[in-house]
C-alpha cells in the first residue's frame, strides 16, 4: 500500500463538505432575506388595501345616507381674485358664462 496517497484524503472530503455547507447556508440566507423583504411588503399593501376600503364604504355611506343622497358633492370653494391675477387656475372654467353671442 501506499501510505502516503491516502494521508490527504481526509482533509480533501472535509473541504468539499465544508464548501456544499457553504452553498447551502448561502441560499438559505438568501431565501430568509427574500421572505424578510416579501413580508414587509405584504404589511404595506395590506394597510393600503384597509385604507382604500375605507374610503370606499365612507363614499358609500355618504351616498346612501346623506342629505343629499346621490346629489352629494363637497362644499366649493370660491376663487380668490386678486386684481387680474386669479391664483385658481380653474377659476376660468368655474365662473358663469356670459351673455355675449
């Protein structure tokens, strides 16, 4: 036999274990970190999702229970005029039409 081939062995078959222990301990890592990152997304959306609910079951209570009804608008608010300068830029659309053909 030869004594001196097999002396190495050893130490090649623990550096191969210790390396596929490494790639495993590397996509576990990983893996967790994904789910980390997933979860606090999930929360996200969730408190988004309760949030537009909400403000459709208030809409849908506004409408249903209301004065107005289906008539319900909020309250305007008029234009604030300034001399010739008009600081709504919609306060064009919003005054009355004028008489003139």
């Amino acid at each position: 036999m030869h004594p001196n081939r097999e002396q190495g062995q050893t130490l090649v078959i623990a550096v191969i274990i210790l390396g596929i222990l490494l790639i495993l301990g590397t996509a576990f890592a990983g893996i967790v970190s994904r789910n980390i990152t997933e979860a606090g997304r999930a929360a996200q959306r969730t408190v988004g999702t309760d949030l537009a609910e909400a403000g459709g079951r208030l809409a849908h209570t506004q409408l249903l229970n209301s004065d107005r009804g289906a008539d319900w608008r909020p309250a305007l608010t008029p234009p604030s005029v300034t001399g010739d300068d008009t600081r709504d830029p919609d306060a064009l659309y919003l005054r009355p039409a004028s008489a003139i053909p």
